[in-house]
C-alpha cells in the first residue's frame, strides 16, 4: 500500500533537446601538400586547432547553461 501512491504519481514528460548548435561542428584538417612553405602549413594547423579549441570553449560553456537549467527545473524553479 505504501508503494501504491508513488506508483499513481504522474510521470515526468520526456524532455526533448534540440539539436547541437552549428558551431559544434567539428572543424576540418588543413589541407596540407608536399613541398608546402612550412611556414604556411604551421599556420593553417595553428589557425584550425586555435578554432577548434575556441568551439570547445562555447560547447563547454553552452553545456553549463544546460546543465544549470536543468538543475533549476528539477527544483521547480526556472531558470
């Protein structure tokens, strides 16, 4: 019998994210060829992994807020 009032208890809605946002992309490999200045080719490497890791840096943070307002839902309250 104790266990019959939380079985009545209505369920939560499943929850629905969207999709990830386009700047989570992941971001391509520079093209690099045989004979290239190496100049050129360190910074097209450099230039990728610095975008790369900025887009790490907004998922990070764009994760943090999901986070954060799921734990203010959970409380009742909203974000």
């Amino acid at each position: 019998m104790i266990c019959a009032g939380c079985a009545a208890a209505p369920k939560p809605a499943p929850v629905q994210l969207p999709d990830a946002p386009a700047w989570l992309a992941p971001v391509p490999a520079p093209a690099l060829k045989v004979g290239m200045d190496a100049r050129v080719a360190l910074a097209r490497t450099y230039t990728a992994l610095a975008l790369a890791n900025g887009r790490l840096d907004q998922g990070r943070q764009w994760y943090g807020e999901v986070q954060s307002s799921f734990e203010a839902n959970s409380r009742g309250r909203t974000p």
